[in-house]
C-alpha cells in the first residue's frame, strides 16, 4: 500500500519578541524628569511646603505606556483592534465540512499517484504536467513526497508498473472520520486498499496482484494554494486475495 509518510517541518511556531526601546523610551522620560526637578528645586525654593509635595518623580516606565483606557464595548484590547497584523489563513475560518474537504485532497493524490505508478518515468522528466499535479496535492519537502518518489522511482529501476486499466484507480483511501485542528490544518482517519496489478514493463506479465487493504492517519492544510496533504501515516495493513473488493466502510460515499 502506497502512502505511509509524515510531513516534518509543516507548522513551526514563531516566538515573538516584546518591542524594542520600550526601556529607552523610559529612560528618555527619566533623563528629562530629572532635569525638570532639578530646575523646580531652584525655582520653588522659597514656595511653601504645599508646592514641594505636588513635584513627583516620574516613573521611568512611564514613557511606555500606551493606554490608560480599560478594554469596554467601545475598546477592544486585542491585537487586531490595535491594527496588528492578523496572521495569514486566521481570518479564514475552517472548512465547514472537514470530511468533504479530506476527501477531496485525498481523491486528487490517489489520481496522481495512480498515474506515477503507470507511468514511473514521469518523475525523469522535469517539464511533466504530472509533476505539476503533484507537487499542487502533495507540498514538496514532505516525507510523504520523498517516499513516494522513492517508491516510484524503485518501480522503475525494476522494470515495473501498475498500468491503469479502464479508467479505474490503483490506490483509492476514504476518509472515515475528520476534525479541524486549526484554522488551516484537519486531522483525519483513513482506510484504503489498492487493487492495482503490477506488472513487468517488458512483458506484460504479472508481477504482483494482491489487494492490499490499509488503515491510518493524516493531516491536510491550506496553503496559498489550496488545501494539500501533510502527511498520510499507515497504522495497519493486510494482503487480500487478487480480485477483492473495497474493504473499507466508506466505499460506498468515497470516491
């Protein structure tokens, strides 16, 4: 069964730092108040008391404060409000139907990958429209495109493929259960199977026709160019007989 891989590196926190100067702006203030104190000592040398306890020193930290004003219906004490940046994809809400969503990125990777198995050489050939349709479901720099290629590429060197036959898929996965994880990131469960028969390219003959029926994890995430596939992780996996049925108990809504 094709596909077992994890992404690294997908999501990676950016540790954000205070504002910069905030202590040299309280400094500034000090530097100033003390010189103003010095200038009102020798003005109200001869003033009463009263006058002497209205000079205060100035608090160094004053000079970073920003507001006074209490968060209220008409003060929004958020980020947003204060006009920061809202981080890309947060505006965005999650996929309304998670399922729909992991099962749309998981139809448009089995297509391809169906065909890189029939036609093994593609990943030779840089120019390839089927390149173009694999990097757009699978995002570079995942190990599961490592794998696969690896994997492509193996059949090749052996001098085999899975040929489509009839239109029909080489390896199919149903997405069996879904969950927003995130504003742009779904976790889902998956079963899968893989009815393709390989064969020896030179010959025709059959290297290779027992179903393998699978069950795993994954992830998809939105990107600037869609929703792709993190990572698709293989929990189990059992060799049927050639000639088996879809396994799974979503083959009747999956694709």
């Amino acid at each position: 069964m094709a596909g077992d891989g994890r992404a690294t590196g997908v999501h990676r926190s950016a540790a954000r730092r205070a504002p910069t100067g905030t202590f040299a702006v309280g400094a500034a203030v000090g530097a100033l108040a003390l010189a103003a104190l010095a200038l009102a000592a020798l003005a109200l040398a001869g003033c009463t008391d009263r006058s002497r306890e209205a000079v205060r020193p100035v608090d160094p930290g004053a000079g970073s404060t920003t507001t006074t004003q209490p968060p209220g219906p008409d003060h929004d004490a958020s980020p947003t409000a204060a006009g920061a940046a809202v981080p890309a994809g947060v505006s965005d809400p999650p996929h309304d139907d998670p399922a729909a969503t992991v099962q749309d990125v998981l139809a448009r990777y089995d297509r391809v990958v169906t065909a890189l198995h029939g036609d093994p050489s593609a990943f030779l050939r840089p120019g390839d429209p089927l390149l173009a349709e694999w990097v757009a479901v699978v995002p570079p720099g995942a190990v599961l495109a490592d794998d696969i290629r690896t994997d492509v590429l193996g059949r090749l060197t052996r001098g085999e493929a899975i040929p489509v036959e009839g239109g029909r898929l080489s390896y199919v996965h149903h997405a069996v259960g879904a969950q927003a994880v995130g504003p742009d990131r779904l976790s889902f469960t998956w079963c899968g199977w893989s009815p393709g028969v390989v064969r020896d390219v030179a010959t025709g003959s059959v290297v290779d026709d027992g179903v393998a029926a699978a069950a795993g994890t994954g992830t998809v995430e939105r990107t600037a160019g869609g929703w792709v596939l993190a990572s698709l992780d293989q929990t189990s996996i059992d060799v049927l007989p050639a000639g088996s049925p879809d396994p799974c108990p979503a083959a009747e809504v999956g694709p």
